[in-house]
C-alpha cells in the first residue's frame, strides 16, 4: 500500500512536470572559463537527480569502506564473547564429572578471551584447590586481582577459603586478620574467621563470636545453637587440671547455655571423673525437680554416692510420678545391684528385659548372678553381654532366657 502511494505521487509529479515544461521548458546558461553551456531547465533537473543519486552511491561505499575494521572489531569481540561462554560452560560441566584438569585448560582457554577473565580464573583457582595445587591457585588467583582489581575482596575471601581447606592455618589467619580491617561485620569474613577458630580449637574466643554469627545471620539458626552448644561441651571436656579449673570454667558459661541438658550431663560427667559425686548429684536431682527429663534420670544412676540407698530412696520417689519411664527404671536398677539389693535388682532387671537385652544389662544381670552364687551364668552373661556389643547381637540367647526364667 506504501509503495503504491509512492508510485502515485511520482506519476502525478511527472504529470505536472511535464504540463509546466511543455507550456515552458525553460534554459539553464553556465559559464565557466568563457566557455557557456546552455540546456533546457528539465535536462538540468536530471542532471542534478543523477549527480545526487551518484554522490549518494559513492558517499555510503566509502563509509562501507571505512567501516570495515569496526565491523570486524565488533565480529571479534562477539566471537570472544562466545568461545569464552563456551569455555566456560564446558569447564563447569568438566569439573562436575571430576576432570579437573580439562576444567583447567578449559578455564585458562577462556582467560585468553579477554571476557571477563577475572571469572575464569577464579574458577581454575577452584579447580587447582581440588587437585591440591596450592602454587597453581595462587597464580590464577593473582591473575584475576591483575584483570579485575576492584573485585580484590572476594578474591581474598576465597584465598581465604582456600587456605583453610587446605590446613594453610597461618596464612590463613593472617589474611582473615587483614580482611576484618577493612571489611568490618562482613557475613563471609565472620564465618572465616568461626570455621578458623574451629580448626586451631579456640572455642572459648568461638563461642564468644557465636552473637556476631547470629545477628548476621552467617549459618541457619538451628547450625547455630549445635555450634555453641558444640563449643560448650568442648571448654567443658578440655583438660582441665584440677576441678576448681572445671568449676571456673563451668561459672563463665552464660546462664541459659548451662540449662542445656547436653551440656550438663558433660559436666555431671566430669565431675563424676574427678569423683566430686555428691556435687554432680545435687546438681542431677536439683534439674529433675525443676523439669523432668528422661536422660538425666538415667545420668542419674551412674554417679556414684555413698551410700546408694540416699539416691534409691529418691529414685523411688520419683518413681511414683514417672513409674513407666524407662531410664528411670534402670536407674534403679543400677542403684539397688550397688546397694546389693538383689531381688529388687532382679525384679527391675525383669521389666527391663522385655524390651530386649542390651550390654548394660547383661552386665548387671551378671552382677547379681555372680552375687547368688551363680558364677558359671554370670560368666555366661558377660560373654553375652560382650557379643551383643561386638556383633550387635546376642550369640546365645539360652543364657539370658535361662536367667531371665530364675529371675
């Protein structure tokens, strides 16, 4: 329809071109140098339309012309752009399949693009880290600060991780130290710096950086409470030379960290290795009376007080309100094979047994056994009672049901 339009408005154009020439066609005189050249005005018209058309031609074949290098500096960088994507996406499929050395080449291949070579490089640092080429990771790394320097930051943090992982400890802490002055409340600097007190084993100066790890939000909440809890239980089991040194590190934990039942059953048990026991029973019952749990019930009856029957008494006490718990119950146990109470023993050894055996009861069946005068089942017992822990199953089960029938 467009073209159409043209055609139209040509034709009537050359229609009123040809009226008014035809009445007048008119002359056109130019002199130069003497000379004169006359012609009708319609010829000069066409003249004029060719010698435009023609500078027009030769105007746009001379920028062509001129354009070429551009044109082919913009098809170079178009295919660097490409064979640098194409590196790179096969080097990341290469170092998912584990060939890390055509990952390499492929990364280096694409380095030498010029496109974004920072990028490149940092993944053929990553690839050089997995085949422990510590000198190689080095180079690239330096490489990528060399194209990018502005990225410098991340560079270090993963120089960083690198070090770290390949137990470069002391390099390690040296850039950390470097990158916390400048970087200040940085999320990834944070976690560097908790996973490197992790590896030397400072979990006091740890557990001290755990409120900065969570109001930064450097791990998932619930990482956070195994972590402290983690680094409690390890100031706790450290070697503490005498058990004012435990009790001293016991009172700088915070309050809410001591309520935590893992926590405390690591300390019962440590004052349980330096035989402060009626202090680690104090504690036990004291929490039991406050909130019950079952797992400090049955901490319970490993402290060994003198005499047993104090803690029996209380054990049946609290029997009366948690008579079906099951650690309760071989807390009692225990306690009346050390108070020597045998047929209470055999009676709460019964209920036990109805859930199976275990090592720990062969161990107290055989106890009381060897306390009646049956040697010969009590030593039968502990073969049990040994096989069970070795092979996670009874090999002769006749000697417990044997016993369990006298029982």
């Amino acid at each position: 329809m467009r073209l159409l339009g043209i055609a139209l408005f040509a034709v009537s154009l050359a229609v009123m071109a040809g009226y008014f020439i035809s009445e007048d066609p008119g002359f056109v005189v130019i002199g130069y140098g003497g000379k004169v050249v006359r012609m009708t005005f319609a010829l000069f018209i066409l003249i004029a339309i060719l010698l435009t058309a023609l500078l027009y031609v030769l105007s746009r074949l001379f920028a062509g012309i001129f354009g070429i290098k551009r044109r082919w500096g913009q098809w170079l960088k178009v295919r660097g752009l490409r064979r640098a994507h194409h590196s790179l996406a096969r080097g990341i499929l290469a170092s998912a399949k584990g060939d890390f050395p055509g990952a390499e080449r492929l990364f280096r291949r694409g380095a030498k693009e010029g496109v974004q070579p920072e990028a490149h490089y940092l993944a053929a640092a990553n690839v050089a880290q997995e085949m422990n080429a510590s000198a190689r990771r080095d180079k690239y790394l330096q490489l990528a600060h060399d194209a990018e320097p502005s990225v410098g930051v991340a560079l270090d943090i993963k120089r960083a991780e690198c070090l770290l992982e390949s137990d470069e400890l002391d390099r390690a802490e040296t850039l950390i130290n470097s990158l916390e002055k400048t970087e200040v409340g940085n999320a990834s600097i944070l976690e560097l710096r908790a996973k490197l007190l992790g590896r030397v084993g400072d979990m006091r100066t740890l557990l001290d950086l755990i409120p900065d790890l969570r109001r930064n939000r450097v791990v998932p909440f619930d990482e956070i409470d195994l972590l402290e809890r983690n680094c409690v239980i390890a100031i706790i089991d450290d070697k503490h030379g005498s058990v004012d040194a435990l009790r001293d590190a016991w009172g700088e934990l915070p309050r809410p960290i001591r309520q935590l039942t893992p926590v405390l059953v690591r300390y019962v048990r440590r004052l349980c290795a330096f035989e402060v026991f009626d202090e680690a029973e104090a504690l036990v019952r004291s929490r039991l009376e406050s909130i019950w749990d079952s797992s400090l019930a049955g901490l319970y009856g490993e402290i060994d007080c003198d005499p047993p029957t104090r803690q029996l008494s209380q054990a049946d006490t609290w029997a009366i309100s948690h008579k079906d718990d099951p650690d309760l119950l071989l807390t009692r146990a225990r306690l009346t094979v050390r108070a020597g109470l045998w047929v209470q023993a055999e009676d709460h050894l019964k209920c036990l047994l109805k859930n199976g055996p275990t090592p720990l009861l062969y161990h107290l069946q055989a106890n009381v056994a060897e306390a009646v005068g049956e040697g010969e089942i009590a030593a039968d017992l502990r073969k049990d009672g040994l096989a069970l822990a070795t092979n996670g199953n009874s090999v002769a089960t006749g000697t417990s049901a044997k016993r369990t029938a006298i029982i």
